[in-house]
C-alpha cells in the first residue's frame, strides 16, 4: 500500500507520503528528491503546463471563471501538491492571484468590488498558507475577518444560507495555520467551529445528501465526510468519539487491497443545485480531475491514511508501517 503511494509517477504523492505517514522531515535525502521533482513530473507538472502565455490559466477578468480551469482553482490544487513559493513560477502566480481577488477590508476573497466572499477567501487562505505565505498581512488580515464574520454559536454561513456544514472552508485554513500564530480569538473561534461539526456527527443536517457520502476530489467549496474527517482530525479532534459513524464509513469504503476509489469528481450536483444549473448553463462548472472516478485514488488514499493515523494515535503508526 505505502509502497503504490511511494511511486515515482506522482512525486506529490511521494512526498507528501513520505512526510505526512512516514514522518520524514525536509532534511532526507528522499524528500528533497521528491520535492524537486514535484514542478516537473505527475500532475503539477501537467497543470503548469497549461497556463496561457498570460502566466495564468484559461481566466476571465476576475481569474475566477471558467470553472474550474481558471487560476483560482488551479491555485488551490496546486496548494495541495507540496508547491511552495520557493518555486518562482507559484510566487509569481501568488502575488497576482492576490491581487486579483484583493478585499476591501484588507484581506482576500474580494469580488470586482472588493466585498470579501466567505468560502473564496478562506480557500485562498488555506492554499497561501500552504504555498509560504503564513505571514503575509492579506492572509493575516483573511483569518481575523473569518473571526470576526463567524456565527456566534459557532460555524459560518455562505451567501447567508445560514451555519451549515457546507461552510467548511474557514476550518481547513485554520488547520494548516501554525497554532503559535493562533490568537485567543482565533483558538475560542475554531474550538466553537468543530463542535458545531461534531454535534452533527459531520452528516446530520436536515434529509440524507448523497454527495455527501461519497469521496471527492479536487473539493473546492464543496463539502463530503471526507472532507469533514480531514480539517477535524487536523484540528486535534481526531479521536472525539461523535467521530464514529465517519470513521466507520471512512473504513468501510475501503477496498480489500487497502485503497480507497476516488467516488465522484465534482462538480458533483443533485436536487436544487442541479435545477439551478439546468436554468443557467453558462454557469455549469467544467469539471477536472486528476484521477479517474470509480478507481483506487492516491490523493484519496493518502488523505484517508492521514486520518486514520491522527485518530488512531495509540497505535503509534505500526496501522501504516504494516501496509508496506
């Protein structure tokens, strides 16, 4: 299993493999390796290889649209593929991506008039932190705005849909920014967050949502079990026993060989989503994927190993050490 995972034909994989299960740090001679390799071989290659003679990617004037082939949700694979801005080609991406999606308030995730958007900001907080930029006052200046903006009782709501579990991105920033740079705030916020998500088991929110039950990727703002299972076991909430029907179908939907299929490539839209883009078809995502639907995943194996590594710490990896 870990040795699939350890394949040269996706060195983000390799690399995020070799440091996040098998806990290498950035010193080892085989995580450099892979790292290096990362820009010019598998999928990130494929995706920079595909910018326009622009620096960026098939963009409208808001590098928002089309869907989902434009820069911003390039970016946010990217984020997700172990590039940083030590990579010249992504700091210069950055910095105009930044730009493009500046708030008013300082921050980011600002539409052509600058108002900030709740799930554009907190995604574009979580890639920027990925890709180095933890300490840049946009980014700072997006996590406090997530704060201030939050339900009082804990979660957030897009579009003033109301809290719900499909506003999940402002969770996954704050799971990959470094807990010394958390505020008091910050730390009250997040902890009243993950309980409005364990209170519901990650699934309980009015009439069973099928796309819910099934794993994606790349997710966007789109929410799964998976999802939820990811940012909360990130946050140190892997082992709340509210968890449990999760982690059960986290295990259920493995395969006898000790993978996990990739279930749907968003976009991935039922019921009033589906009838809203009946009635606006130019506003039809075009949907992109790195895996094929219905095939044992990499990106969805790596990240259902990494939960189960996070909430099953007694077992002190020897679950991950036996796959290989």
């Amino acid at each position: 299993m870990i040795d699939w995972l350890l394949e040269e034909d996706q060195p983000a994989i390799r690399y995020r493999t070799l440091t996040e299960l098998l806990g290498r740090t950035a010193a080892d001679l085989e995580v450099r390796q892979a790292h290096s390799r990362i820009p010019h071989h598998g999928w990130a290659a494929e995706i920079l290889a595909e910018r326009q003679p622009s620096g960026l990617w098939a963009d409208g004037a808001s590098q928002y649209t089309p869907k989902y082939t434009s820069t911003h949700w390039r970016m946010l694979v990217l984020s997700d593929l172990g590039l940083t801005r030590t990579d010249p080609t992504i700091r210069v991406v950055c910095e105009r991506w930044m730009k493009g999606f500046a708030a008013k308030n300082g921050g980011l995730g600002g539409n052509s008039q600058g108002t900030p958007h709740y799930c554009v900001g907190a995604n574009m907080a979580r890639a920027l932190i990925r890709f180095g930029y933890a300490d840049h006052p946009a980014v700072r200046r997006t996590l406090e705005w997530l704060v201030e903006t939050a339900d009082p009782k804990g979660g957030w709501s897009c579009f003033g849909s109301g809290r719900n579990l499909d506003s999940w991105e402002a969770l996954s920033a704050f799971a990959v920014y470094p807990r010394s740079k958390w505020t008091p705030a910050m730390e009250s916020c997040v902890q009243r967050g993950v309980e409005f998500f364990l209170e519901r088991q990650l699934h309980r929110q009015g009439a069973r949502y099928e796309p819910w039950y099934r794993f994606h990727y790349p997710a966007h703002y789109y929410y799964d079990i998976l999802v939820g299972l990811d940012f909360v076991s990130a946050l140190g909430y892997g082992t709340d026993p509210r968890l449990e029907f999760a982690l059960d179908l986290l295990r259920k939907k493995r395969r006898r060989d000790g993978r996990w299929n990739l279930d749907a490539v968003h976009p991935d839209a039922e019921g009033a989503v589906e009838a809203w883009f009946r009635a606006h078809p130019r506003q039809r995502p075009t949907p992109f994927g790195l895996e094929a639907p219905g095939n044992p995943s990499k990106m969805i194996t790596l990240l259902a190993l990494r939960i189960l590594a996070r909430a099953e710490p007694d077992s002190g990896g020897s679950s991950i050490r036996n796959l290989q």
